[in-house]
C-alpha cells in the first residue's frame, strides 16, 4: 500500500497518523457482508462523535483560559502533556464504549426459549383469539 501524502506543508506538531489508501470495497471481513457494512457505518459515526467532542473539549478549554475563542484558536490547539494524557484515557473509554459488546459472543441465538401459544383457533372460540396448543 502506498503512503498519501497531502500537498498541504505546515510547521506545527503533527497529532495524527498519515493516511494510507486501501481498498476495502470488495473485502467483508465477518460472516455477513451487511455485519461489515453496519460495523463500517458505526465506525465512521463513532469517529465523527469523537472528533466533535474533542472539538467541544477544546473549544471549553479555550473559553475558561480566554473568555473568547475563534475558530483558528481551535484549529491551531495543541493539548499540553497532561492534556493528552487525559484525552487519551478518554479516547480509551470512548472506544471500549463502542467496540466491547463485539467481544461478547453468545450462543444462544436471540429470543431462541421464547415459545409464543398457537395460533390455531379451537372451533368453538374462533372470535376469542389463539388457545394454546393440546
């Protein structure tokens, strides 16, 4: 796989990791294709929900230090040491959050003990409803 790297050039700390472009198109990776897709999906919304509450982190954060913040005040923030060390420990939270109900596996297949009544109707009370099976 090739290494992306962007046009763009800038002096400050980089905190992400660069890009790397994949194919993943045609590859499912779990039993069901639709399981890889709702997965894909929840993974996508799941980093827009972290990348929004770190932007609202940080924008708090600027506020308390500043009574004001601007938009580039956002973009050019670099968190402190011990600021990442916590945003960190949230980012752990976060992603146990989303991804730890994928390392329970039952075996029991959903609602497999429950037994609704027979929908056979005894002639006698065909205006009653179901009876139960004889």
């Amino acid at each position: 796989m090739a290494k992306v790297k962007s046009t763009l050039e800038t002096s400050r700390k980089k905190v992400a990791a660069e890009f790397v472009a994949a194919d993943y198109d045609s590859a499912y990776f779990l039993k069901d294709p639709i399981i890889d897709s709702i997965f894909t999906s929840m993974t996508a919304l799941a980093a827009n929900v972290w990348t929004l509450q770190r932007r609202a982190d940080t924008t708090e954060l600027l506020l308390e230090k500043h009574g004001s913040v601007t938009r580039e005040m956002i973009e050019n923030y670099i968190p402190t040491e011990e600021e990442q060390r916590k945003i960190s420990d949230q980012r752990d939270t976060f992603v146990a959050e989303i991804y730890d109900p994928f390392k329970e596996s039952g075996d029991i297949a959903y609602a497999s003990s429950f037994h609704p009544p027979s929908l056979d109707l005894d002639e006698s009370e065909k205006n009653k409803g179901p009876v139960a099976q004889r």
